[in-house]
C-alpha cells in the first residue's frame, strides 16, 4: 500500500502527460493549413522549381479550400510527386504554426545516353528524360545500351572517375557487352579499355602514354590506344 502511495503521483503525472499530448495533437490536426513552402535539397533545382510542382499538383488548392491537416493524406502527395520522372526523393512535413513543408531531392544526371534513344542516367543506374534545352556537358555513351547494362555502365563511369584525369578527360564511353572503349578531350586516340578490370594497371599505362604524347616533338598520330593486355600498350596510327 505504501508502494502504491509513493507511485500515484508519477501515475497521475504521466497520465495527465499522455492526455495533454492527445489533445495538443488532435488540435492541431483540426487546425487549416496556412501555407506551403517548396524547398530543394541543398538548393539544388535543375529540373523542377516551385511554380511547376505547385501547378503539376495542384497544391494551391489546398491552401484555397483551407483544408485541414487530418483530411490531408501525406503519403498520397507525395505518392504524386514521386511519380516524376527527375524527383529521386521527396521529404513532407508540417511545422507547428500549420506550414506544409516539401522538400524535394531531384536526381542527378550523370551520364547521357544517345543510343535509339537519348537520355540521363543517374548513380542508381536509373535512366530519366533528356531536357529539350539540355543544360549539362555530360559524358556520352553509345554503342549496344539497354535497361538490363545502365548497372554497369555506371558502375564502370564511376570506377574510372576515381582518376582525376580521366574524370577531367572523359568524353565518350563507348560499350558492347561486358567491353568499353573511351574518348578523351586532349587526345584525338580512342582508348580500348575492355573489361572494367585492373583499373590502376590500366590508368598507369595510359597516363605514361599520355605523357609521352605530350613531350613527342614528332607529334606522332594514334587513332586507337589498347589497354587490354597485362605488360604493353598496343597502339594503331
């Protein structure tokens, strides 16, 4: 009995906690919105800008209609949203004062594709329309490109953008199955990579055959540079 009497207060304490947080949350939930803020991760918009997402969705109406919170389903808006084809992830939420907050995560172009047809992919290896006025000097890639190879397109972009140099240098990846042949900026040569294997060996000889273009007072022509085999460097005039 006497436990009991040193515990009642904390019961009633944490009682009276639970319906006071209920009730504050019902209230505020019956509360209208009273705005909308459209924000893009790290301020970052290449594609969307709050004007096209507030007409897209039709978010305005749910400021006019003064809607109220628990008659708005989050997850369908942003169900909505997800749908475009350049947003990767979008984040809602509202603020104590009723604000509806949307922040938007657009996905970033990493590669074009120009094969039957021309478009982005991005770090997932996802691939996304092309804008009509297209604003971004991207690598290009050609040759046999389908949904099942975007996976290890990117991947093999990735691996050999760990060079500065080639990061630098890289025009075009050109691929078939499993081989990938690239174009550099400063050098007219087409580099036969092969397989996305032995990058550092691979790098090593071609930043030692670079170097000794830039020093050749002959100003030699190759039109095409192999990587593909272990000790050499195969070279076609």
């Amino acid at each position: 009995m006497n436990l009991f009497k040193k515990i009642l207060p904390f019961i009633s304490i944490l009682i009276l906690i639970i319906y006071l947080t209920f009730f504050s949350n019902k209230r505020n939930l019956n509360r209208n919105i009273e705005s909308l803020n459209i924000s893009f991760y790290n301020e970052r918009s290449n594609f969307l800008n709050e004007n096209n997402i507030i007409e897209k969705f039709n978010l305005n109406d749910l400021i006019k209609k003064k809607n109220k919170k628990n008659k708005i389903c989050l997850d369908s808006i942003e169900s909505l949203i997800m749908k475009n084809d350049y947003v990767n992830d979008v984040t809602l939420y509202y603020t104590f004062d009723s604000k509806l907050n949307i922040e938007i995560n657009e996905k970033i172009p990493l590669l074009e594709v120009q094969s039957n047809q021309k478009y982005y992919l991005d770090e997932s290896g996802k691939s996304f329309p092309i804008l009509k006025n297209n604003p971004f000097k991207l690598p290009v890639v050609k040759g046999e490109i389908n949904k099942d190879n975007f996976l290890d397109i990117i991947k093999f972009y990735q691996t050999i953008s760990k060079s500065d140099f080639l990061k630098n240098e890289l025009i075009e990846i050109f691929y078939n199955p499993n081989d990938y042949k690239i174009r550099l900026k400063s050098y007219d040569f087409i580099v036969e990579w092969g397989q996305n294997k032995s990058f550092n060996r691979k790098l090593k000889k071609l930043l030692v055959f670079c170097n000794y273009l830039n020093n050749d007072k002959k100003q030699s022509v190759y039109r095409n540079v192999n990587l593909k085999f272990k000790n050499q460097v195969v070279t076609t005039s």
